[in-house]
C-alpha cells in the first residue's frame, strides 16, 4: 500500500485542484495536489514539500480531514487530506496541466481521480470552505 497525502487549499473562498498531465498516471484527471510520503516523513512535512516541489505554492496546514484506501489497477493507495491555507507563491505547473481555483459548489462539475472523489463529496455535502 502506498500512502499519499493530498492538500486541499483554500484560498478566500476557493479551492485548488490541479489536472494530471497526458504522461502521468491518472491522466486528465482532476485532484487534490499532494504526493507520496518518503521514509521517514511525516504526512505534513511530506505535503508541504510536495506542493512546494509540484507548485511552488507556500502552504499552512489546518486540519486532517480524514483518510480512504482505493485499489487502482496499478496500486493501492491510503490517500488523507488536509484542509489548508495558501499562504504565497505563483503556481508553476510540473505534474500536472492544468489548475483551477474553485469554489465548492463548483467541484461537481469536475472529473475527479477516483480516491479523490469522497474527499469532493465531503467537502460538497458539509460545505466545507464556502465562506
């Protein structure tokens, strides 16, 4: 099983989500950016770093959302989300194609990554971030 962390960043009222590139796994999907834990590193550290690396995006950790565990053809995944705060930086893309800041009540017009997709139900359903 791989543990992957996702941050879902808010900025005033909207939220990050980034599409995954042609080349990636999960291509043309929409997520929650994060990445894969390293040994050693804690699920935070591991999120500030993967979002620095990915968007060169400075974030603050809020909260831990909670966690799923999806079967991909290709892995099983453990994914948590964080809920966070942007804090700096212009977004420079390297894994991914595309970005949107949205609100929640947007998040539905999306094509998740499946292991994202409870993460958009809960935020949907508790309107979490919507002020």
């Amino acid at each position: 099983m791989i543990t992957v962390v996702a941050a879902i960043i808010k900025k005033d009222t909207k939220i990050l989500i980034t599409r995954r590139a042609k080349d990636q796994k999960l291509a043309g999907f929409w997520e929650f950016p994060g990445g894969k834990i390293e040994a050693g590193e804690s699920e935070e550290l591991c999120l500030i770093r993967e979002i620095k690396e990915e968007l060169n995006l400075v974030i603050a950790i809020e909260e831990r959302l909670g966690e799923i565990v999806h079967s991909y053809e290709f892995a099983n995944i453990l994914l948590i989300a964080y809920a966070c705060q942007y804090r700096g930086g212009d977004i420079c893309l390297t894994v991914h194609d595309d970005f949107c800041w949205v609100e929640v009540s947007e998040l539905s017009g999306f094509c998740f990554a499946p292991a994202d997709e409870p993460f958009v139900r809960q935020l949907i359903g508790e309107g979490q971030f919507s002020g």
